[in-house]
C-alpha cells in the first residue's frame, strides 16, 4: 500500500522550504534555485516574491512548482526547467535542441566586442555553430552596423537561435545558414566566431552534461579538437586579410590548439587567453 503524496505547500515560505530540503542534494544553491524557479512559475521577480513569504500559492503554480522540483532533482538543467537562460546581460530561450550558454564564453564575446570597436571598417562576422545564438546574438545587439552569418548542422537549433534573434530585434542583421562549419557562408568574413563541441569524447561519457544536453554540440571527437581542426583548415579561405578569428577551447587544449592553428596561418599572430580561472579559454588567430 503506498503512502499518500504530501499536501502541496500553501505558501510561498513552505514551498521554498521544501524546494531548498529537495534540492539540497543535487544543486550547490540549493535555496536560489528554489527561489528562481517558483518565482518563474508564479510569474513574479524573486525579490518581490521573497518580500512576502505569507502569500498563499495557488494550486497550479504549487503543483507546477513540485513537478520541476522533481525533475530538476533527477538532474534536469535548471536552464531547461525556466525555458531561458541570462547571457551577457540578454534573456536567452533554450532547450535541448542546443547547448545552455556558460559564462565562459563571455570572453570570446568581449574580445570579439574590443575587435570591433577597435576596426569600424570591419562589419562582416560569422558565428560557426551558433547553437542558441548567444554569440551572433549578443554581437549584434551591440554593434547596430554589423552583418553576420550563423550556421549550425542541427536546424532544430537555428529554429530556437532564429526566435532568440526576434527576441531581440536583430533578425535583419542576422542571417542564419544550415550547414557543416563553414561550408555554410557564402563570402569571407572579417570576424570569425566559433564555440564548437570540445569534450573528448572518453571524458563526456562520464560527464552529467551528457544525459541532457545534446551530444552533438558536446563531443569534439577523441581529444576533442576533431572540428575545431576542421574549421582551422578552413578558416583561410573563410576570412578576409586582417581578419580574426576567435575560438573557445577546452582547458587542457592550450598547447595543441595553437600548434594547430599555426600549420594554417603560418604567418598570423596567434594567442590564447586564460579565462577568470586562469585555465586557457580563447584561441585567438588575427590574419
């Protein structure tokens, strides 16, 4: 005979306490976590939620609310349970058809940003597999004149990267092209972006990531450099002279990415720049 669920929680204190017990074992913030998810399912910012603990809960968002508590507890992203995610201080839809953004890659974005200021000539950029389109996305928003392509393999993640650029008004500065790396543009560029798969793909067996996020935008192959390889060997012909070339690297890549990068720009100036971590993050290859 089994036992009878518990009552819903009736107000905002009670379900937050029970988010934060739930969670406790399964999330490093357990009670912000809590927070963010029950003030997206009531609709509410979490500061005016938290503001009022008495408040009484409909049935609806208390039931909703155990519901993501139970999903996020078998190791569901907490992305994916709000529907978007915050990246580079814009509003983001994600889903499982693409990556989640990381803070990570905030770097590539502000050196790409630095670039541009630095060359108002140089208004062609190109983001190759742009997932969600955070890249694309965050760069257009900030530079009203620039131009740029976004492609990707998977059109279920154009699809959600195309409603991320309606979001933000810049659907007429970007173009997004289905298609492997880029095979898909159909001119140099001055600027070429890129936050490709990098997981070796030994080490994203083991991985969480791998039960939720796709595995397409994850595994780079056996050490992990399979299509930024690819993409080096392309990246010649992909880019005007003088161009840049910006690409996110795993950790343990910032010896071979370089080498690498170097076998096809012979003369270029080649980099990589740590991130808040101090681990090697950004490739840069400036023509």
């Amino acid at each position: 005979m089994s036992l009878p669920a518990p009552a819903l929680p009736e107000t905002v204190s009670a379900a937050l306490a029970e988010g934060t017990t739930a969670l406790g074992a399964y999330s490093d913030t357990p009670a912000l976590e809590a927070q963010t998810l029950l003030a997206h399912l009531a609709g509410r910012p979490r500061p005016g939620l938290l503001a009022h603990p008495e408040e009484p809960l409909s049935l609806d968002v208390a039931a909703a609310y155990r519901a993501a508590l139970r999903r996020r507890a078998l190791g569901e992203p907490l992305p994916y349970l709000l529907g978007e995610w915050e990246f580079y201080g814009l509003a983001f839809f994600v889903g499982p058809q693409a990556l989640i953004p990381r803070p990570e890659t905030e770097l590539l974005v502000e050196t790409a940003l630095g670039w541009l200021k630095a060359h108002p000539a140089r208004r062609l950029a190109a983001d190759i597999g742009t997932g969600t389109g955070i890249i694309a996305i965050s760069l257009a928003t900030r530079i009203a004149d620039l131009h740029v392509t976004a492609t990707d393999v998977s059109e279920a993640a154009l699809a959600l990267a195309r409603r991320n650029a309606e979001r933000h008004a810049v659907q007429e500065q970007v173009r997004f092209a289905q298609g492997d790396l880029a095979d898909a543009l159909d001119a140099p560029v001055d600027l070429l972006c890129a936050n490709l798969p990098y997981i070796p793909s030994a080490a994203l067996n083991g991985l969480p990531v791998a039960k939720f996020e796709p595995r397409l935008a994850l595994d780079g192959g056996p050490d992990g450099l399979d299509l930024i390889r690819r993409l080096l060997a392309d990246a010649p012909a992909a880019l005007t002279l003088g161009g840049l070339a910006l690409l996110e690297i795993e950790t343990g890549q910032g010896r071979r990415a370089p080498q690498i990068a170097r076998e096809h720009f012979p003369r270029a100036a080649i980099e990589v720049r740590p991130d808040l971590a101090g681990h090697p993050r950004l490739l840069l290859v400036q023509t």
